[in-house]
C-alpha cells in the first residue's frame, strides 16, 4: 500500500514536471536587456504566432535552389531571432539589445527606436514595411516553390466612397495598410462618448459621414456623405485600438475595451467587388494573438497574449511565460478585473466557417428558443414551489 502511494507520488511528480517542460518548451520568454525592450519584446511574441512566416521559412529551407539568405539580412536577423524563440528549451533567449540595434542601425525609418519605451504598433509597422520590401525583392530571384510574401497576408485595404448629396458625382479612394486603426471616441467634439466593446469601435469606423466641408469635383458645392467598405480582405486582420493621443498634451484612454475571441465582418461593409467572390457570406476571424499596455503616454509596460497550434493560451510578459486558463482568458476578454488593457489585436481568418456561417445562425436560434423554454418552465416551477411554500 505504501509503496503503491509512493511510486504513485513519484509518477504524478514526473508526470508535472515533464507536462511544465513541455508546455514551456515552445514557448520562451525574451530577456528585456535595455530595460525597455517590452514594446519590442511583446511585438516580436505576437509576430511569431503567424504561421504565414513559419511556412515561408521552411519552404525556403526546402528549397535547393533558394538565393542566398545572407543577401536579405532583414529576413536573416527576423528568422534566426523566431528561431531561437522555437528552441525546445526552457530558458529565455538573450539577444533583445542586438535585435533592436539591427533595425536601428540599418534603417532610417527607425532611427527613433535608438533608445527608450515605444509604440508597439509602430514597431510592428515600421519592421513589417521593411520586410515588405525585402520580400518582395527576394521573390524575384526565388524558385517557383516559394511565391507569397509573408507581408502581403496582412494586406487590408479600405475604400472610401464619397458621393455628393448635390449631383451625386462619386469619387473613391482606396487606401491599404497592414492595420485597422479604430477610434475608442466617438461623437460630436462637443459630446464625445466611449466605446466599451469592440463592436462599438468597428461599427464607428464603418459609420457613414456626413462631410459638410468636401467641395465636390463636378457641381464645385459642398455637402457629401462618406462611405467606408473593405475592399480587400486580409488573411491577417490586425486591429489597433487608438489609446494614445498625442496632439497638445500627450495622454492615454485607459478604456476596458471588451474583444471577442470570433469577430464577424458583416457583408453589409464588404466592398461588391470583393463580396461576390465569396457568394456574399460574412466572414469569420479568430483571435490569435494580442498585445496589452499598462501605463501612461510616454511609459509603461507592454506584454502579450497568444495561442498555440493546440489552442492553449499563454502570457508572455519578458522573460516570463506563463499558461492562461480559459477562465483567465474570459476574464481578459470581458475585461472584467484589472488585468491591463489590450491595444493591438491579431485575428485569422477563419476559412473553414466561411461557409458555414448559415449553419451556426441556425443552431444559434435552436439554442435561443431551448433556452426560453427552459427558462419557461423554471418560471412554473417557482410559482408551484411559492404555492407550495405558502401552504407549508
Ligand atoms: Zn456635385
């Protein structure tokens, strides 16, 4: 009997800290050696959860007929840095002072990045439109296995009609980007209100205008209403939650912003041309990874969420990882304890509810109409039960 607990003991002890190596193994923290690399550190975390990089690596290695990498040093330095991330080793990489003063020293672009807390929007911008060039260039002389620049998945581009109320002349502009920046204000300046939800911030992005000051190109009036669709989807929708205000004094929304672990783009804001391609269907996007911030304007910490090809979510926050329970991720995703608020947020696009959306709609509706029901009969219950009680 005795032994039996024992050698049970000993199994459960084993068995726990092999589980912790192994669900550590994938996931290193990176070491902050500036003391301020956060901004970078939790960037860096979140760019590693796109798969579209992984598979490009590994068909470049693949590849035989491959130009040399060591001609794209900005591809280099980003895959050997996502490399050493997925090490099976427990222990944090070192190298944030290195990777920081790579881009800095090479790049014009990102010279303000030399010392100090930054914006990590910026960050992933600036990097992602350096790559985007290198890509690009590299595609040019690759072989035949390796065709899609990485970059291009993050490809979104907005379309802005303006119709004039006057002749009604249309004038569109098309304006693509890597993100989707989204106001927390809302409203007349006079009477500005917050957003709580991100619902609340996508449908006033999407809100038509009314342009009162837009001069029109054929009636030469004024007076014209603005429309904004989607006209080109991307596979990676990156959102960013526009805290930070930097016009007369600096300062920070510290807004809880509740986020969804599925969003839905309505069709109704998806530009004609593209909507036909998919039979007019809404589209699906999952949470994949995210990035908070605590703190003020010019400082603060930054850290960040993200999932593994086995759904289980992790907090890496420097050189500490840690495993999120779902009750933990509710609670984030709820913002309902104080647990910083989320400022950039990547979601995929889910390709296999594309077109099943009609079925989740029905079985949503069975489930609505079971639960008034129920709730139906726990209402007779109670009465019987008053009933009950009253002649007791
Ligand atoms: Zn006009």
């Amino acid at each position: 009997m005795n032994f039996s607990i024992k050698t049970f003991t000993i199994i459960i002890v084993i068995f726990l800290a092999l589980n912790s190596f192994i669900s550590n193994a994938k996931n290193r923290g990176i070491f902050n050696e500036n003391r301020n690399d956060c901004f970078m550190n939790a960037s860096t975390q979140a760019i590693s959860h796109i798969n579209e990089l992984r598979t490009f690596y590994n068909k470049f290695k693949e590849s035989a007929h491959s130009p040399n990498f060591e001609n794209h040093k900005p591809m280099q330095v980003l895959f050997n840095y996502l490399n050493e991330l997925e090490k099976e080793e427990p222990s944090p990489i070192s190298g944030s002072k290195k990777f920081r003063a790579y881009w800095v020293n090479n790049f014009t672009t990102m010279k303000n990045f030399k010392t100090g807390q930054h914006d990590a929007q910026e960050f992933i911008s600036s990097v992602f439109d350096i790559l985007n060039n290198e890509f690009n260039k590299y595609l040019t002389e690759a072989s035949e296995n390796i065709t899609q620049n990485p970059i291009s998945t993050f490809k979104l581009q907005i379309k802005k009609t303006i119709t004039c109320n006057h002749c009604g002349y249309v004038r569109s502009i098309d304006e693509p980007g890597y993100l989707l920046p989204l106001t927390i204000l809302y409203g007349p300046l006079s009477d500005l209100k917050h957003c709580n939800d991100l619902t609340c911030c996508l449908k006033n992005f999407f809100e038509p205008t009314v342009m009162n000051d837009w001069t029109c190109d054929n009636c030469r009036q004024k007076n014209a209403r603005r429309l904004k669709t989607i006209s080109f989807l991307p596979k990676y929708l990156v959102i960013q939650l526009k805290r930070f205000i930097y016009g007369g004094i600096a300062n920070k929304l510290d807004d809880a912003i509740k986020f969804d672990p599925i969003i839905e783009i309505d069709s109704d804001i998806i530009d004609q041309s593209i909507k036909e391609k998919y039979h007019n269907k809404n589209f699906s996007y999952k949470l994949l990874t995210f990035i908070c911030h605590e703190g003020g304007p010019s400082g603060g910490h930054y850290w960040a969420y993200g999932k593994d090809s086995n759904n289980n979510w992790y907090k890496y926050d420097d050189s500490n990882v840690t495993s999120i329970t779902p009750t933990i991720l509710i609670d984030i995703l709820n913002q309902t304890k104080e647990i910083g608020t989320p400022y950039v947020l990547f979601y995929e696009l889910d390709e296999k509810t594309l077109f099943s959306h009609e079925r989740v709609h029905q079985q949503l509706t069975q489930l609505k109409s079971s639960l008034q029901e129920l709730k139906t009969r726990l209402e007779t219950l109670r009465k019987k039960l008053e009933i009950l009680k009253s002649k007791l």
